[in-house]
C-alpha cells in the first residue's frame, strides 16, 4: 500500500504541472488583460480630454505609444513565448512566491492567505452537516423504501437535485432576509462584531451563516443522501445479506455489521473530492451573500483578468482536488479492507 500511494504522490506533479499549464495558457490568450485595460483607459482619459469632436479616433489612438506598449508588456513578461511566461512563473511557484496581484498591488498569497479562513469555515461546516445529516437519513430512506416518509423526503431530494445552489441562495435570500427580514442580507458577520464579546462573535457569525449553509447543503445534501440510500439498497440486495440472515443473524444486526460498512465505500471514495470545492468556495453564492472568500476572490479575479490572483486560486484548489483524490482512496481502504493497493 505504501508504494501505491507513493506512486499516487509522484503522480500528483505531471498532473499538476498540466493543469496550470493550460490554465496559464488559456489565460494568457484571453482578451483584456492588464495590458489592455491600461490601453483602454489612457485611450479613455485621451477621449475625454479631447471632447468628444471629430478628431476624438485620431486622439484616442495617440494615447499610449509603440515604445510605452512594448515597456508595459516587457514589465508583465508578456513580451515573451507562453512557455517562458510559464517557466517564470513556475520558478516563483516553486520558490513559494505566488506573484503580486494586478488588481490589488499585493502578494496574492496574503489576499488568498485573509479569505482562505473563510471558505474553510463554511466548508467545514457543510462536510459536517451533509455527512451527519445525510448519512443517517439515507439509511433510514433505504430500510424504509417506498414508505410514506421515503416518497415525502425524496419530494425534497428530486427537489435538490433540480434547483442549483445559487439559485436556492437567491430564494433563500430573497423570503428569509429581503421579505421576511429574519437573517441579513449578506457578510460573514455584522458591523458591530469587532465591539461584541468573544461569545456574542461567534453567535453573530453563525446568525450570518445560516443562509449561506443552507445554500451550500442543498445541492450536496440531494447528492448524499441519494447515493447512500442506493448503496445500501443494493447491500441489503446481495446474496452476502441473505446469507448472514439465513445463519441467524438478525436483520438490524445484518445492516449494522454487514450492508452498513460496503454502503459507506461510494460515500468514502466522494469525500476527497468535496475537500476541493469546500475549500474554495462556491463563487456564485459568496456573490450572491456577499462573503469575503476564495470563491469571491476568484469570481472577481476573473473579471478583472487579474492572472496572479487566478493562478494562485488555481494552485490551492488543484492541489487540494489532487490530495484529496488520495484520501478518497485511503478512505476506501478503511472502510473495505478487502481492497489491497498493490
């Protein structure tokens, strides 16, 4: 099992080296970058200026020339081949600089570093949740199948499964904070935190979260609890089940000792790849709630073409995909100990 996971290791630099090389790529073939947002804007201010007469094309075009072009593309390194771009940007990487951001003018490890605590938290806290909620009701769904509480509940799993997350965040939103006026608008906590007590900051932020979380559970909670209601619903199915009933075992024992444990390896082999998009957040509803985190980050990052800040988003949800990959696999191999990596 150690070489495996060596292996899997070892796997982890071709595939992250792949991954922002396209993205670097990408990025730096897309239009309006930082080059040309300064263009824009001194072709704007020379418009201005000029007064909207007839020669306003001929001005605009005088705004920035050749020579302070090639200077603003040499100071990017934008002037050179991709694969050099990448080469020094890699070179940063590996020596723990992850650049400065265009937008901000700052390290893009301290922006991501103040709002990385943030999408923890509510990724955290929807890991949390959805396996302690979910878990149990899959079980319960599945040993009471086609009962009045199965077809009740599934109403709000189908439900789940229809309706995006973002789109929950607006209803929820819209009836609970915008009508109803229970919970606020948006933040991670409230313009007073700093003057509350320790308790009171920590009762503030949990009154702020519950909106969010309930977004962040909507969709992950459908997934779940589908996935471990089918699961078990196929344990129980199986000859090893009827087996063990057959020699005497009583069913609640059969499921707890038996179904239960194989029921848990599909949810086991999902858990790594939830640590990747709770980490960084979902961008769409730290929008909509306005939540200072990495998804936030990133959504604003995009728009604006700051490529350190994409780049360095990218290297932490990449990393944190690929790792939890592997505890996916060695979640499995806890949960089944039949499966040998060899």
């Amino acid at each position: 099992m150690t070489s495996y996971f060596l292996r899997r290791l070892l796997l982890v630099i071709p595939t992250f080296l792949g991954i922002t090389l396209l993205v670097f790529g990408i990025t730096r073939m897309t239009p309006g970058g930082p080059v040309e947002k300064i263009i824009s804007q001194g072709q704007q201010a020379m418009g201005e200026g000029a007064g909207g007469g007839g020669s306003d094309d001929r001005v605009r075009g005088q705004a920035l020339s050749d020579e302070q072009i090639a200077d603003l593309k040499a100071q990017y390194n934008f002037d050179k081949p991709i694969h050099i771009q990448y080469g020094i940007w890699l070179g940063k990487l590996l020596s723990g600089n992850l650049g400065d951001s265009y937008r901000y003018q700052e390290p893009v490890w301290d922006l991501i570093k103040d709002r990385l605590t943030v999408s923890t938290y509510y990724g955290v806290m929807t890991m949390i949740i959805t396996y302690l909620v979910c878990i149990p009701l899959g079980v319960f769904k599945a040993l009471k199948h086609k009962s009045t509480f199965d077809n009740m509940s599934s109403v709000l799993v189908f439900t789940g499964f229809s309706i995006p997350s973002f789109v929950m965040a607006i209803i929820l939103l819209f009836i609970f904070a915008a009508n109803l006026e229970w919970f606020p608008l948006g933040g991670f906590y409230g313009d007073e935190y700093d003057d509350m007590g320790y308790w009171e900051q920590i009762l503030n932020i949990l009154y702020h979260s519950v909106l969010p979380l309930g977004a962040y559970l909507f969709g992950s909670f459908a997934v779940m609890t589908v996935m471990m209601k089918n699961s078990l619903m196929d344990n129980l199915a199986s000859d090893y089940v009827r087996t063990a009933i057959s020699k005497g075992i009583d069913f609640p024992t059969a499921v707890r000792k038996h179904a239960l444990r194989n029921s848990l390896i599909p949810i086991a082999t999902h858990f790594g790849n939830n640590i990747s998009v709770f980490l960084t957040g979902s961008f769409l509803i730290e929008k909509i709630f306005d939540i200072d985190g990495m998804g936030l980050l990133g959504y604003e990052s995009v728009l604006e073409r700051d490529y350190p800040v994409v780049m360095g988003i990218l290297v932490v949800s990449s990393l944190l995909l690929l790792i939890g990959n592997i505890l996916s696999d060695v979640c499995v191999a806890i949960v089944d100990p039949r499966i040998k990596f060899d």
